[in-house]
C-alpha cells in the first residue's frame, strides 16, 4: 500500500536527515531494523524475517531470547534505572476558547517492532485506512458524538476529519 502522504514514515526521516547534513541511505525499513539489531543488544535476533516468522517480538530478544520475551522486564530494567530530570515547564502558547474549546493530544504512540512489519514499512495507515480520533465518552457526549461518527477537526494550524475510534 502506498502512503497516503508519498512517503512512508522511515523516508520522511531520512529526507529530513538528510536536509540538515546527517546522511541516511536506506532503501528499505528492514535495513533500518538490520541497524537496530546490529548496534542494540536487546534487538539482536530481530529482524523483517524473524518478525514475518513470529508475527511479533517483543524485546529483549537475543541469543539467550531468540523468540523474544513474553515480559519486556523481570526483577530489574535491563539498562539499569532511569535518570530523571526535573525540567521547567512550559506552557502552550495554544490557549482553549469559545472557537477551540478542546485541547488536543494529535501524537501517536506505537512500537513498530511490537506491532510488526506492517507499521515499520508504511506507518499508521497498515492500522486504519484512515485518521482516528479517540475522545473521552463525557467529552464525547457533551457534544453529540457517538462510536462511529464522522467529525471534523479544526485547530488554529489545520481542518482534518476522522471517525472516532
């Protein structure tokens, strides 16, 4: 399936890359994971075959887990504990109003190697055939949106339309 936007997610990185003096020369997503696996321990038996094979990995999978591990930590994390920061926060500049009165979360979150092939080569689009917009069922209610809906979705910068899922 071709992106919808031309480009697949990996080749919008490497062209960003590439535009500020970081040169990527990929010509596939499995020579992206073939890197992965090669400079992380963790991923060194995951690969495009491996992940067709088995469906989904999940990590650590390596020579002591060549099938990956049903539980990604038991007893300690595997790089050691975390180091948190306390940083200052910011504020939106984007402030709710009468014309926008809901701020909206628009990032994606997945793992493409727990979800498989289908999301390292062609991004969101191998899930759904188009945009999702999960809302709070109050949120949802209080402005007559039900499961299935089609809506529209205006900000300051955009106009989108997508079925709630």
């Amino acid at each position: 399936m071709q992106p919808k936007a031309g480009y697949a997610d990996w080749e919008i990185t490497q062209l960003l890359s590439n535009a500020v003096g970081y040169p990527m020369n990929y010509s596939h997503p499995s020579e992206i994971m073939d890197e992965i696996a090669r400079l992380t321990p963790t991923f060194t038996g995951v690969s495009f075959a491996r992940i067709d094979e088995l469906g989904s990995i999940q990590w650590p999978c390596n020579a002591q887990h060549p099938e990956g591990t049903p539980t990604m930590h038991i007893g300690e994390f595997v790089r050691g504990k975390g180091k948190f920061l306390v940083t200052e926060y910011v504020p939106t500049a984007e402030k709710v109003n009468a014309r926008f009165p809901v701020d909206l979360d628009h990032r994606t979150h997945f793992e493409p190697v727990q979800r498989g092939r289908a999301d390292a080569a062609h991004g969101n689009n191998a899930w759904h055939d188009e945009d999702r917009l999960e809302i709070h069922p109050q949120d949802a209610e209080d402005r007559g949106i039900a499961e299935g809906d089609w809506v529209g979705i205006e900000s300051r910068a955009a106009t989108r339309c997508c079925a709630p899922g």
